[in-house]
C-alpha cells in the first residue's frame, strides 16, 4: 500500500483579475478551487496513472471537508485526523505577475500526533509512505524524522520531499527515495548547483550518508537518479512550460506509481520523469495519456 502524508494541506483558490487595483473593488474574470498539498498531489496523480493510495495528514473545519470531499470523489481513499480550527485557504492572484497569499493551518495536538503514530504503527513491512511538503509552525521542525525513523521500525519504505534540515536530518534513517531538485540539492551543502556534473557529486554524498535512492531534478536538463549501484541521467522531453506547481508532485507520483507494480528502478524513473514533465506542460496535474506520449521522447543513460 502507498500512504501519503501531507500535514499542511491546503485549498488553494487561483484568482485570475484583469488590470488589478490596489484599494480598489476587483471583480475576477475566473477562478479555480482544489486542494493542496505536496502529498495530495501525489495520491492525484497516482489515482490517474491507475494506482491506488491513501491520503494522510491533518484537517481541520469546513476548508478541511472540502479537500476530504474532493479527494474521495476522485475516488482517493483518505484517512485525515481532523485538527482544530480550519485546513489553511492558499491564494494565488494571477494579474500579470502571481502574487500568493498562503494561510497558517491548523493546530496540530498532541492527540493528533499520536493518531499519525498509531497510523503508522498499522502499516505493513513493503508498504510505501511518502513526506511530502512543509511542517506546519505548531509541529517540531524534526517531525519528519521522528515519522521516517517510527516507519522504518515498521520496515516501511519511506519517500521524502522536502528541503532544507529536515531533508538532511531524515538521511541517515535510510529512506527509500529522497527528491530534491539541483537548487534545494546546493542548498544542503551550501554550494551554487547549476549543471549535472556539478550535481553528481552531491548526489553521491547524499546516497553515503544514507539515502537508497536520491532523484535530482534538473529543470531543462532532465533529471538525475543516483543509488548506490550507479548514476543515470534522463533528458527533459520538449515542450512549453505552463505549469511548475506540482511537477516536482508528479514525478514522485509516477515513479511510485510504475515501481509499486514492477520494483524496477529504471522503467519507474523513466515513468517519473514522464509525469513531472506532463504537469509542467499542462495546466492542471498530468494525464496517464499525456505521460505515455512523453515517454517516448526520454532516454535514460547511465553515467557511471
């Protein structure tokens, strides 16, 4: 089973407002509602290439049925433990340049941290947990380890997407997957990353320190996965990007969703970079057709 884990979920409302007035009375020309969430865009974009998942995390007041209701009629299985006050409500006003205005969540118990416990406490050995996204203020800024390190007893996979300490911190435990892209990558090891050679490296380091399997996406360059046995690259297919919101999502999505039937790294890779670059030509989040057709354009090589 494939859980994600989103513990700041969203509904993002996109705003689109022609000749925008500051202090002035803006009527909108159209807007789009759906949820949120690093992980929620996981479970999405695996329901569409044909897997299952469920959708963990907190919510909270009417925000919080919204995204529970849209995930289920998607036919999405959720098991979200309900947090005190309202699932935050994310704006992005489009107007020329995008101006986002993203709320504050919920607040998160002590209970609801031990309802998260106990769930995984309920995962089985091969079962597959993705951490994707930001830790909400009222949680320890070291959450995410101490869930990789409860999950890892539990001989459960655990797939990471995050930046920063919280991505470093969480290593060690030996996640199955971690996914940053060459600037969060640079970040970790407070250097500039601008090229697959200088990414290489890095990689590596990040694969002895712990990691089973790190993905380095390269924007334009295509991507990188790095394990212990080798380095492969990817190229990016051609087109134009609309969208990076959830590209980064959708490859995790893909690639989980192709070695969850198979467990084979390459053909999952090549799936996985097919999906990010689906969602980054796309409006919304990738279609299973869509993914196919890029398929065909990417070629995994190995480097080493």
């Amino acid at each position: 089973m494939i859980y994600t884990c989103t513990l700041n979920p969203s509904v993002d409302y996109v705003v689109y407002v022609e000749n925008f007035e500051l202090g002035g009375l803006n009527r909108t020309t159209s807007d789009v509602k759906s949820p949120g969430g690093k992980g929620i865009n996981v479970s999405r974009v695996l329901k569409r290439l044909g897997s299952t998942s469920k959708a963990l995390g907190f919510v909270g007041g009417f925000t919080g049925r919204y995204v529970q209701d849209y995930l289920q009629n998607e036919g999405i299985e959720t098991g979200f433990i309900q947090a005190e006050g309202d699932t935050r409500i994310n704006i992005k006003l489009k107007t020329g340049d995008e101006t986002e205005i993203n709320g504050q969540g919920s607040m998160i118990s002590a209970e609801n941290i031990q309802a998260l416990y106990e769930q995984i406490e309920q995962m089985q050995p091969g079962d597959l947990l993705v951490l994707a996204g930001s830790i909400p203020a009222s949680l320890p800024k070291n959450f995410y380890e101490e869930l990789t390190k409860k999950a890892v007893e539990k001989s459960v996979e655990v797939v990471v997407d995050t930046s920063g300490k919280a991505l470093l911190d969480l290593v060690p435990h030996k996640p199955f997957l971690i996914k940053p892209n060459h600037h969060e990558l640079g970040e970790l090891f407070n250097v500039d990353i601008q090229t697959v050679d200088e990414a290489i490296p890095y990689g590596q380091k990040l694969v002895e320190m712990g990691a089973k399997n790190v993905v380095i996406s390269m924007a334009g360059d295509g991507a990188l996965l790095i394990n212990e046995a080798s380095v492969y690259q990817a190229n990016a297919p051609k087109g134009t990007v609309k969208n990076s919101v959830g590209a980064g999502d959708s490859l995790v999505g893909g690639f989980l969703a192709s070695y969850s039937k198979d467990q084979d790294l390459m053909q999952a890779f090549h799936q996985g970079v097919a999906s990010g670059s689906a969602t980054a030509f796309s409006v919304g989040l990738c279609t299973a057709e869509h993914v196919e057709e890029l398929k065909k354009e990417i070629e995994i090589t190995q480097r080493g």
